[in-house]
C-alpha cells in the first residue's frame, strides 16, 4: 500500500458500510438506530435499556508512553487493534473519544486514527459529528446566563459575584477568553464581573456526561454542580439555580452513544472528550458499558501519557463506573523513544540505538506505573519507515528484562493485518495472566494525600508544592464533605514533571498546584498544576491555516 496518501484520502477512497449493516452485525436492529446520514447513527435508550442481564466482556486499555512531537499514535493503535482481534475471529468493538474542535484547528489535529487503521467517516468525526459538543457547550452555558439572569433580578439566593467559579465554554481555542469582564454597558447588561471560558472539553459538563451511567444518573449530577458561593460563604448548587432539568433536556439526544465504522467496517464507538491534561481523559461510560455487553474484546484509550490518562482512567472512571480492566497496551514509537533520550526532532531518522535506549527510562516508568494498578501490560511499538531492525531489538530487550512482552504493529500501513500479532499477544495475555485490578489509592485517604501519592507513585516527584491559599481549599473541601472524592491531575502531558522540556523520566521535582477547582457533580476534585491551561491557545501557525473546502465541495486539509 503507498505510504504518499493522507489519512483523508485514504478515508476518502474508503467505502463504508450503511451503518445499519454494522448495527446488525451487534444485533442492534434498525428500529434502535437514530441515524445521522449513512454512516452514523446514535443507539436508542430502549435498547440501551435492556442489556442488564448480557455478560460483560472483556476490557482492554490502550495507553502509551509520554506524548512528544514525534508521534506515538494511540489512536491508530486502539484502532488497528480492534481490526486485528476481528481479523482472528474475535467480536470486538472500539470505543473512542469524539474529537475537539480545538486541536483539530490548533496543533495537534484530528483525532480518528491514521493510515489504515481509522475510524469513519473522518471529516463528520473531526468537525460537528453528531453534535453532542454543541449540545454539552448549549448546556454549559445555559448555565452561566441563569448565574447572570438570577443576580440581574432578586438575588434571592444571594450569591456573591466575587465568587463564581462557574465560567462559560466553547469548543475552540482562544487564549483572548481566558479572563473576560462581564455585565458591561449600564444596568439593562447585569452586574460587572470578572469572569472567562474554558474549552468545552474541559467543562464539568463533560465530564458529567462522561461519567453519568444513565439519564436520571445525569439529572441527579447536573444537580450537584455547585457555581459559586454566597456572601455568607455558603455552596450555590445548580438544583438551586431549577436549571438542571432544562440541561438535561438540551442534553438527552446526545447522551446515546455514537456507532461508527473503521476503514474495515468493524464498529467503533465515538461518544464524549474530555481531555486528558485538564480532565479525565476517557470516552462516555454509556459507550464502554453498552459495548461490553455487546463484544467479547472491548479496546477503550485514555488520553495523552499513562501518567495521566490511564491513571485518571484506572482512579476515576474505573473506580465510578464499577470497570474491570483486563489488559493494558502501552503504545510507544522509536522516534518518540528518541526524543526522550535527548534526540531533536530533526535528528530522528538516523539510526540511534543508543537513544533509545535512554529514551526507554521514559517507557519502563509507564509499565511500572501500570503495574501498580495490577492490570497486565504488554507493550506496542508503532512502526515507522525510518525504523531500524537494531533499535526494535533494543526495546524488546528493555522489555523483556522487566518481564513485558514487546510487539512491533504496522496497522498504519496494514490495517488490521498489521496488528494481528498484537492482537494474539493480547488474548494470550488476558487468558493466561489474570487482572488484579486496584485502584492507586482509598477514598478516604485525604484529598492532600491522594495528590501528594499520585505526584510520588505515578510522577517521580518528590513531594508537592503549595501556598496556604490553596493549602487553605484543600481544607475546606474536606471540611465540606469532599475529602473520599478522588482527584484528578490537570498538568502538562509533556512530562512526568511540570515542566514541558523535562523529557525523559524525571525524579525527585516538585509538583507546584496553583489551584484546586470542585468537580461536585463529576464527583472528582481537579488540581491544576504548573502552567497548564483549562482554555489553550492556538500555535503561531495554526492547523487552520490547512484545511479548506475544494473545487468538488470536499474537505481539504484534516490530518
């Protein structure tokens, strides 16, 4: 197969299938489906309601080894792997995160896979989809114009300005928001106040709706969301505010999951987004709940580095949703090894074997971080051309002296074919070495211990760093009844420590927090750490600028 095509015109020439030729293929039958065109369609609540008593399948979790401008392609490995188990007669099914509109105008692009090993059809997945981003952003800020609309009147719930902390959203990146005046222009315009927006991908909203088990279970945490305080330091929650019926109703159609395709028309679930370095990082429980009862493999990827979205994975949604893992990949490229061993981007097609090697610390810290979950990992290493026979013997070496086995996968190029062995090496491994799955810490460990035990477990570091202003929020939200939730880390994806250029694998740093944000409704409390921003900015030379619309009314330009 050439290796010249773009993922958009191998996605192009591709011919799918009428989506309700994969849905019959799970005994999904067409009165069930809510399509969206030919190639997509959402499941209906009755079926979704009526799977209780199917026996679940078995999960696996793709990760990898922390993300650099090399590559290391998550994504495309979770789909050639789901391609691969259907090539050697096993009913897998893939459940994905629907890209954000941010990245995919910003730096890093779509977010469906590559080569031949995606997921279809490309250009609806990377732009609007089905809508439920639109539906998660409408909701959102629903939200914060009933803040505004309920001060602008009686107040009754007295709630301070000053202490809002519920922002608005969109689905974009635009640093100019980050920090915004309000109420501008005289009294018929509200109450002047400081405020701003995140990206929709970090918005508690997703996360909710990530999380959420069914639509009461969504209502019920909608409700929960707490925006701000009164002048009498008391929470204002959103059940106050009698908007989360009204949220949930903008909410219904797109919390039914989203059934797609991949170029060799096994189905792929497509349902949520929150990032990874600011949230969560994992695809709608909806979605891995309902594809667990309808295949025997279910291949699921958490965002960026295993530091952090199979942690958050493993600590948040496994331990919400009541998930066992059976297996872990842990996907990793030569050129991603070697810029971890010190190795400029430009300088990556030479044969360095000694790079790699220094690279691999960055590699054996992710499989020691995954052991300490007690889930089996074996290791993918994502092929490129510029691989050298030397250098793959390197990291199975380095593997194999921790007792992890190591398998080189050409799905890029070979589509499913290509991970055929991995796919085996992933049976073998959840047949013969059962999970003994655990969570990194107990609730009741407190909220400064659990932040402290993932900076010195999962980071290396040797302790975190705080003023008394945050050190003070830490206290009160245990003091108001926070303390069993657990934590989830916002912090660069770059590196095990806060600092992006820190390649490699770092010990002995501190980890600064510069603040600590409720997720009341999510059930999850968010440490911002380092630099890291819930609103990113674009690059000074934007994706954007590549993606237009040609002569035949098609989509150019999506990576």
């Amino acid at each position: 197969m050439s290796n010249t095509l773009s993922d958009l015109d191998i996605a192009r020439a591709n011919k799918t299938l009428p989506i309700a030729e994969v849905a019959a293929g799970l005994g999904i039958p067409l009165k069930d489906l809510i399509p969206y065109g030919h190639d997509k369609a959402k499941i209906s609540y009755d079926f979704l309601e009526n799977l209780g008593d199917k026996p679940d399948g078995k999960l696996i979790l793709v990760t990898a080894i922390s993300p650099t401008p090399a590559g290391e392609g998550k994504t495309t490995t979770t789909v050639g792997l789901g391609d691969g188990l259907c090539k050697i007669g096993k009913k897998a099914i893939i459940c994905l995160r629907e890209p954000s509109l941010g990245p995919c105008f910003g730096m890093k692009g779509g977010a469906a896979g590559g080569g031949y090993a995606q997921v279809v059809p490309m250009t609806d997945i990377n732009l609007h989809f089905t809508g439920d981003f639109h539906a998660i952003g409408a909701a959102h800020n629903l939200l914060s114009a009933v803040i505004d609309n309920h001060i602008h009147w009686d107040n009754t719930l007295n709630i301070d300005p000053r202490r809002i902390t519920w922002k608005r959203v969109m689905d974009m990146n635009d640093r100019a928001l980050r920090e915004i005046t309000s109420g501008l222009g005289g009294p018929g315009n509200g109450i002047p106040r400081e405020a701003g927006f995140d990206i929709t991908v970090a918005s508690e909203i997703m996360a909710i709706f990530c999380l959420a088990t069914n639509l009461d279970d969504l209502r019920e945490r909608i409700g929960k969301i707490v925006i701000g305080q009164t002048r009498t330091l008391e929470p204002v929650t959103v059940e106050q505010l009698k908007v989360a019926g009204a949220m949930t109703a903008l909410l219904r159609d797109a919390f039914q999951p989203n059934l797609v395709q991949t170029l060799e028309h096994n189905p792929a679930f497509m349902h949520g987004g929150p990032f990874a370095n600011i949230a969560h990082g994992c695809n709608s429980v909806m979605a891995t709940r309902t594809a667990l009862k309808l295949a025997d493999y279910v291949i699921t990827e958490a965002g960026f580095g295993a530091d952090l979205g199979a942690e958050k994975f493993f600590d948040i949604k496994c331990r919400k949703a009541g998930l066992q893992p059976n297996a872990a990949v842990l996907v990793a490229t030569v050129k991603a090894l070697k810029m971890h061993g010190g190795v400029s981007k430009d300088n990556l097609k030479t044969e360095n074997v000694a790079a790699v090697i220094k690279g691999c610390k960055n590699l054996g810290r992710h499989i020691r971080n995954i052991g300490q979950f007690g889930v089996p990992v074996t290791v993918a290493i994502n092929h490129f051309t510029a691989d050298t026979a030397a250098e793959h013997a390197a990291i199975k070496t380095f593997c194999a002296e921790l007792g992890v086995e190591c398998t080189v996968c050409s799905h890029w190029e070979k589509g499913g074919e290509g991970a055929v062995e991995l796919a085996e090496r992933v049976v073998e491994l959840i047949n013969h070495k059962k999970s003994q799955f655990r969570t990194l810490y107990d609730d009741d460990m407190s909220l400064w211990d659990k932040t402290r035990h993932i900076a010195r477990t999962i980071y290396g570091a040797e302790d975190i760093l705080a003023d008394k202003k945050v050190r003070d929020q830490f206290a009160q939200l245990e003091a108001a009844g926070y303390g069993r939730f657990p934590v989830c880390m916002a912090k660069t994806q770059y590196s095990f420590s806060t600092d992006p250029a820190l390649l490699g694998a770092p010990s002995g740093h501190g980890v600064p927090i510069r603040e600590v944000r409720l997720s009341a409704g999510a059930e999850f409390v968010v440490v911002i750490c380092g630099e890291i921003m819930t609103m990113p900015g674009l690059p000074r030379r934007p994706s954007s600028e590549n993606i237009s619309v040609n002569q035949n009314k098609e989509i150019e330009g999506l990576f």
